[in-house]
C-alpha cells in the first residue's frame, strides 16, 4: 500500500511538473546564471547596478548551479534612521512594460551569507509596486508606503523550526498576489514549497510598479549572499504549479553538477614535452651513459655539453631527443687566463677597474672561467658559432648555463664597462630620457657620455666603491634596464639565428636560472623568449619547489628541476611535487652538487634502487599525466616588478598546507613582458591581490578590468581571512587526516576524470628515508561537487594499484589509504553526474 502511495505521489509530482511546463511562461524569467538576460515573455535585459565602489555582485556557483553573490556588500540590510550611505548592488529590470498587473507571483531561490548580519535587507521591490524581504521564520511582502503601506508576513510556527532551512542555506521564496488574497510559500534544497500562510489582500494597488530591483532597496539595504533563479508571473499560480518550479529548479541543478573547479587554459606557446615525459642528463658525452638512460626509461637526454655528432646520433637512434649545451661564459678557454681585460680576445665582462669577472664558484675551475657579455661583438661571435657547431651534428634542442649574461652580473658582478657596453648605455640613456632628465641625472653632454669616466668623476673611483655604492647610484636604475634589454636583445637575436640554421625543424631553448620565481628580487628575463626552464635547485624546501613550478605554470613554461638532493628521501619528494604540478624532475644521475673556493663537491650518481620505482610508475602509466590539467577556483594575483620572492613562497606555502587548490597569476614589465590573459582570469572565482592592483601596467590593469566587468571573480586582498571566504563558497574541497606536511594536488582531464596527487614532505632526519604512514585519509569535501563517486584507485611507485571504497557521508566522501609513503595518486573516474568538460 505504501509504495502504491509512493508511485501516485510520484506520478502527481510529474503531472503536475509537466502541466507547469506547458503552461503560459513567466513575464520574467532571470535565472541569475551568467547572465542577466530574460527568458520570460517580456524580453529585454536586467543589468547590475553598482551602488558602491568594490560592492559588485558577481556570477558564482552554488547548489542550484550558477547564481549571483551579492556578499562584497558592506552590510546586510540596514537600520532605519541609521545605514543611510548607498551600499551594495542590485539587478535592475526596466518597469516600462510593469504595468497594469492586478495578480501575479514571484519567486526567488537565496541564501544569506554567513558571516553577515543584519535586518531588512531586501530580496526585491518594485518603485511603487511591492516590497520584499526575508525573515528567520518566514517573509514578508509589504504594498505601498508611508501611511498607506500595507505588509502581509508569513511565519512557520516554532515548532516546525527543525524542518525549515536556516537563512543561511538555499530557501525557495515564492509569494502569490491574488485579487483578494496573499499566499506565502517558504521551500529549501530537501524540503518542497511550504505554504507559510493566506491573508487577505490589503493596500494600495498601483497601475504602474516602476523598476524591479532585485537584492536591494533604494540603494541602502542590500542582500548579502546569494541569489538565483527569479521569475515574475503575471497570475495567481497554485501550489502545485510553486512546487513544480521548486522541483525544476532542483532538477536543471542535478544535470548541471558536479560543479568541479576550471582547469587552467593552455599556455600560450606549445609544450615541449608531455607531462610523462622523464629527462636525463649525462652533462658530459660519458659512454656509460646510454644504459643508465634506458633503465630509467628516460625520453630525453639533455644538457650535455660535447659537439660529438656520433654521440648524439647514437642517443637518437635509441629513441631519446638531444639536448646539447652552451654557457654565459662561452669560449673563456680562448681567454687570456690573468684578470685584466685589456687585450683579451673573447669578449669578456669588464669592470670599473678594467678587470674581467669571475663566478665564485668557479674559483677552482681550470682554466680560468670569466664571464662574457653579450653586447661584445667578439663574445657573440663565439657563442653563436658554438650554437652553429650543435646544429650541424642535428641536435634537437639547446640549453645555456649560466644564461643571465648582464642582465644578472650587472646586480651582482659590477660589470659591465666595456666599451660595447659603454656606447650602448649612451644610446640607452638618449632614448630612454628627454634632455631635462639626462641634466638631472648629472648628465651634461650626452654624446660625449663615458659612464665609466662619469663614475670616476663623481666619486666613486673604483669597483670596490662602485659596489658598495651601486644600489644608490642615480644611475644604477637605468644601467640594470639597459643590461636587461641588452640580454634580451642577444637572445632574439640567438633564436633569429637558429631558425635561419634551422628552417625545418625548431630547436626548442631552455635556460638554467635555478628556481623561476616572479619577483623583482628573482630571474624571469628569458621567461618569454625561450621554450622551457630548466635549472638546479639549491633551496631544497618545500616552499621553493612549490613556487618555482607554480612560477613555470603561471608562465607557460614547463620546468625541469635538477635536484641538488641531501638524500634519497629529498630526491623523491621534489620528483614527486614536479609531476604532481605537471611539471618535470630531472633524474638524479651525474648532478653538479655545487662548488667554492676549496673545489667541487662529487656529483651525484643515483641508482635504480634509489628511484627506479618512482619513474617506473611514470612510464608504465602515463595516462595518469599527460591528459590532467591542474584545477584551481583561486588564483594569486602577482606583479614580478615588485614583488619579493620569500612574500611569493610563503604564500604559496601557506595555501597549500591548508590544501587550498591555486594558481598563480602573473605579471611583469621590467625584467620581461609577462601580460596578465583574459582566459586565466576567467576559469577562476576569486583572485587573491599578493600584489595590488594599482601596482599592474596599464595594459594588464586594462585586463584586469575587462574580466571583473563580467562579473565572474571576485577580488579578495591577501590579508582576508581566506579560510572563511572559501568555507562560506563550498570552496574548501580538499583535506588531509594525517599529519602535516602532507599536501594534495588535484588535477583534472577532458573527459571529467580526477586524479589528487599525496605528497608526503615528511622524511627522517638524515633525509635518507621517508615517514611513511598507514591507515590516512584523503576527505573529499562538499560532495555535491564531486559528483557520484563510484570507486577509487590508488596508485603508488612499486605497489599494484588499489581500489579504494569511497565513504560517503554528508559533509564529504572519504578516501583511506592503506599506506602512503613518499608519493600516492587517487584515481577518479568521471563521476555518474558529471557533464564534460570543454
């Protein structure tokens, strides 16, 4: 009997849900999804009127699919005699057809914010027409104003408080004008359309309403939370006709999930390599290393110096792509071996004192090794026919060492005062300044201007003081600006030579600049005018591996990272965090370990028994890479001409303990044009300002403009309290149960399938070892989100993979591991609800 009862009321249900879907459409019909256009039979268009600066709405996702967050409003409502200053935003549809309207029907989905508090805010209201407004226990609807206003308010009893959704959680709101009655209806996510109560119709009935503003009143009680889906009737709709737009709403919102976060758009250059991809390095042509290549299943050997056409045709024919090498210092073996520049035949850098530079760390190097500057017509002409000599034995691509040139021993060799350098900061100087600048700068004549002999004549009469005084020199500025553009120029000019050698085929660049960081203090001047980073790192904490390969994705580059390890625990994690952020790790055989006055430290040569494991995983199963594209609903904001690079990885830090997903957004003009892209601003809903907005150029704030004016992110300062931003959002996806730095990585594919990499940062002391851990939990939060979750797979270097059994609760679905070591990767399938992704 019961489940005869059960089929009738589910039969009822459909009928009455297909009869409304037949019947007359709304007058209006604003879902509050992407756009403000109406789907009603009036037409036209809403727009947002902005009634504060910074107090936008803008379009978000919540459990109804799409809708429009009204919490940047700097209150919630107001009190009367009180909250006087305009406040918030509203959606404001034009009342010029509004006329004439004896019964009709509103409704309204919307959710209060919760962190805001506050009376008399204002679902919507008409300039003459009607008045509405949200309760604890109900709403109400007030006709007229002043003397004749007349309010009819709707409560559920207290005793039926447990049954009502809070203010807080979605609340269907939908109120009925008859010729003679009010009705109010108050329905949630789990809970049909209640009807709250019947009153007789009383007040004024004006002809014509004015405006519909939703989400405010006269500019000074704004809603503070979300909204969706609106709809105006020009009729007494039933209850069953309120329910069955109830429960169309529900359904349109179950076809629209699981609403997973973007993945980031494709860089704007090709990648160089698939995310599977694992390289090798002999740095040397050494013979012994073709078999260790093969064993770690390597598909590219890169940064080898040596011109040997049969060693490189021998790694190609075994199937691996080859990298050879140049360096910042070029030809130093045909320099002459004392520190005077005078008379040195190959272009090398020269300071003050007429003496060339030499790298700290080479102190110990045979021969001599002094750094060349690019702008010496005798240093480029050894570097460029080294390159010609890579071409011709058929390299694949090209790396330089050393590769900052002048743009970087200008900060921090003293140099450079050759007479190249000379007469091209005198050219510098007279584009750069009009002839008022130059005379403030202290610069009199500018065609007969020697910066060395300027520097003599005010003061500084040597390198020992030029280096001292450097960072106050007025003219330190624009020397550094010149030395930067100086370097950029040579590398233009180095891949406008390449493809003239090279019509063909492209021979891809990489530079090693350590660890890429978008900071004033760090090395991006390469960042647009070669193909990959590629570079050793020193920093072995968690932080600088973080931010440097988020840097690399921000940029569209792909970084390989050269791991300077302390030990084999130290090796795996920085491989695993590489592919984890979809960039690469080198593999840790023959690695520079670094060098001072005393000599080099050995280099390292790691085994099979080290890390065979790790990269067979990579090369037996490199669907789980190649396809994945990382996710993120939070972007950083990050300006490189002035930010420092320990505020960037701190802040990268901090989000990643708290298992925040993020990507970097960057901009820069001085070291290199990085311009901020409409398509990165617009996968994500919130952009966190590390740097200010007023710090951007005017063509990436122009950018930045553009994108907000869509109404689809919200700016949020660094100092916010993120945490609650992102809870309050759904926005709080991942957690970890189990010990601290352990941190999760989701990455997503086209086909709606999601992988989370586990990261375990923790290790014994002597570094050799990993903590490993049995029995964590990886908790997938807000559910709804995710989609139906079938299975699992888990993954991990060595083991056969693992079905997992989801556990599903109501505030998440968690995963157990049986045991994580230095890596794990969970596997998800597309879920049964989820649509694909474009």
């Amino acid at each position: 009997m019961h489940l005869s009862l059960a089929c009738l009321s589910t039969l009822a249900v459909l009928s009455a849900s297909l009869a409304f879907a037949q019947s007359a459409p709304p007058l209006i019909d604003l879902p509050l999804a992407g756009s403000l256009a109406n789907r009603g039979s009036l037409g036209g268009d809403a727009t947002l009127a902005v009634y504060a600066p910074g107090e936008a709405a803008v379009f978000d996702d919540g459990a109804l699919g799409e809708c429009l967050d009204f919490t940047q409003a700097s209150r919630h409502g107001g009190v009367f005699g009180q909250d006087t200053t305009p406040a918030g935003s509203a959606v404001v549809f034009p009342g010029d057809k509004l006329a004439g309207l004896e019964t009709f029907t509103i409704m309204l989905w919307a959710r209060q914010n919760p962190t805001a508090d506050g009376v008399s805010a204002r679902l919507g209201m008409t300039e003459s027409g009607w008045d509405w407004t949200p309760a604890v226990n109900g709403l109400s609807i007030s006709f007229g104003s002043g003397q004749d206003k007349a309010g009819h308010t709707f409560k559920y009893k207290a005793m039926e408080r447990a049954k009502f959704p809070p203010l807080t959680d979605w609340r269907f709101n939908a109120v009925v004008v008859d010729k003679d009655t009010v009705r109010g209806y108050l329905g949630g996510l789990g809970l049909p359309p209640v009807l709250l109560g019947e009153q007789p119709r009383t007040g004024p009935r004006p002809q014509a309403w004015g405006n519909l503003v939703i989400g405010n009143l006269l500019t000074i009680r704004p809603f503070n939370g979300w909204l969706a889906h609106f709809r105006l009737y020009d009729r007494a709709l039933s209850g069953d006709e309120i329910a069955a737009a109830a429960a169309a709403d529900l359904t349109a919102a179950t076809t629209a999930r699981p609403r997973f976060p973007q993945p980031r758009p494709d860089p704007a250059r090709p990648l160089v390599f698939k995310r599977s991809s694992i390289p090798f390095s002999t740095r040397w042509q050494r013979p012994d290393a073709l078999p260790v290549m093969q064993s770690f299943h390597a598909t590219d050997c890169l940064w080898v110096y040596g011109t040997k056409k049969e060693y490189a045709a021998a790694i190609q024919a075994a199937g691996l792509r080859y990298q050879g090498t140049l360096n910042g210092l070029q030809g130093t073996d045909k320099a002459t071996p004392d520190k005077p520049a005078a008379g040195d035949p190959s272009g090398r850098h020269e300071d003050l004192d007429g003496n060339k530079n030499m790298p700290s760390w080479m102190v110990t190097f045979k021969p001599p090794h002094y750094t060349g500057c690019c702008n010496h017509p005798a240093f480029r002409d050894l570097f460029f026919t080294a390159a010609k000599a890579h071409v011709d034995i058929g390299v694949d691509m090209l790396h330089v060492d050393d590769a900052a040139m002048n743009a970087s021993w200008v900060r921090y060799g003293g140099v450079c005062f050759c007479e190249h350098c000379r007469a091209g900061f005198r050219d510098y100087l007279r584009k750069a300044h009009t002839p008022e600048e130059l005379k403030a700068l202290g610069i009199d004549a500018i065609d007969s201007f020697d910066y060395r002999q300027h520097l003599k004549d005010h003061g500084v009469p040597d390198a020992a003081a030029y280096r001292k005084q450097f960072k106050t020199l007025p003219l330190t500025p624009d020397f550094i600006a010149f030395q930067i553009e100086s370097t950029r120029t040579f590398y233009r000019d180095f891949r406008a030579k390449l493809n003239e050698w090279s019509p063909q085929k492209y021979i891809a660049i990489s530079v090693n600049d350590c660890i890429p960081m978008p900071a004033a203090d760090g090395s991006h001047v390469h960042s647009d005018l070669v193909d990959f980073y590629h570079g050793e790192v020193y920093d072995r904490t968690f932080a600088a591996s973080l931010a440097g390969n988020k840097t690399a994705d921000a940029l569209g580059l792909q970084f390989v990272s050269t791991p300077v390890l302390q030990g084999t625990a130290d090796g795996a994690r920085t491989l695993a965090l590489s592919y984890a952020l979809g960039q690469l790790h080198l593999v840790p055989w023959d690695i520079y370990m670094g060098s001072d006055e005393t000599g080099s430290v050995p280099r390292y040569f790691g085994t099979r028994e080290e890390f065979g494991a790790l990269y067979d995983l990579i090369h037996e199963h490199p669907e789980l890479f190649d396809t994945y594209q990382s996710v993120a609903e939070i972007a950083v904001l990050v300006n490189a001409d002035v930010e420092t690079s320990a505020r960037v990885t701190r802040f990268c830090e901090n989000l990643a303990a708290r298992q925040i997903p993020f990507h970097l957004v960057v901009a820069a003009t001085k070291q290199a044009r990085i311009p901020l892209r409409d398509a990165d601003l617009r996968t994500v809903k919130a952009l966190v300002t590390l740097s200010p907005v007023e710090t951007l150029a005017p063509d990436d704030r122009a950018c930045l403009d553009r994108v907000a004016a869509e109404n689809r992110f919200r700016l949020v300062r660094a100092d916010a309290d993120l945490d609650r931003f992102l809870a309050t959002r759904d926005m709080d996806l991942l957690q970890f149960e189990g010990p601290a730095k352990v941190y999760l990585f989701p990455r997503a594919a086209p086909d709606g399938s999601v992988i989370i990499h586990v990261v375990n940062w923790n290790s014994t002391p002597d570094l050799k070892q990993p903590e490993a851990y049995t029995h964590v939990t990886v908790a997938l939060k807000h559910p709804q989100r995710w989609g139906v979750i079938g299975k699992a797979t888990y993954w991990q270097p060595g083991e056969a993979p693992t079905d997992l059994a989801p556990e599903p609760h109501a505030d998440s679905v968690r995963l157990t591991l049986p045991r994580l070591a230095t890596w794990g990767i969970v596997a998800l399938p597309p879920p049964a609800n989820a649509p694909t992704q474009p």
